[in-house]
C-alpha cells in the first residue's frame, strides 16, 4: 500500500469528501432509473471510501490517544472505548 503524504485528519476528509461525491451520484442514478447494477458498484465504491477512513481514523487513534491513555493510567477506560467502536463498526 502506497504511504499517503496528507495527515491523518486531511486524508480522512479527502476520502469522505470521496464517498460524499459518490453517495450524490447515486442519489442521481436512483432518481433517473440508472441500471441497478451500476448503482451497486457506486454503493461498493462508498462503502469502501468509509472502510478506509475508518481504518485510518482508528490507526491514528491506537497511535496517539490509546497510547497516550495508557501511558497515564487510563488503560481501562480507553480499551472499553476501544471495544465498543469495535462492537459498532461490525
């Protein structure tokens, strides 16, 4: 996987932006008929333009804040946090 030169929080945004884009595209494709199997490319297109914002979200999390509770006691709390966003992202 090619390293990305933008921070965390401005490659985050750029592939929201991304799937915000795509979602409008397939709001368009709805409402004008367009080929169900065109639209769910698009809808795979989206999902995994989220997929990897979360990914990124949650690495630059375990890097910096998870680390950061840790190291100041806070390990408990921060791994409950943790395993909740787990529970919810599946």
């Amino acid at each position: 996987m090619k390293k990305s030169k933008l921070t965390p929080k401005q490659d985050v945004s750029r592939r929201l932006r991304i799937a915000d884009g795509h979602l409008k595209k397939i709001i368009d494709m709805v409402d004008n008929g367009t080929y169900c199997i065109d639209i769910l490319q698009q809808t795979a297109a989206v999902k995994s333009a989220i997929k990897r914002a979360e990914e990124i979200l949650l690495m630059n999390h375990m890097n910096s804040c998870l680390i950061n509770a840790i190291n100041s006691g806070g390990q408990e709390k921060a791994m409950d946090e943790l395993a909740q966003v787990f529970r919810k992202m599946n």
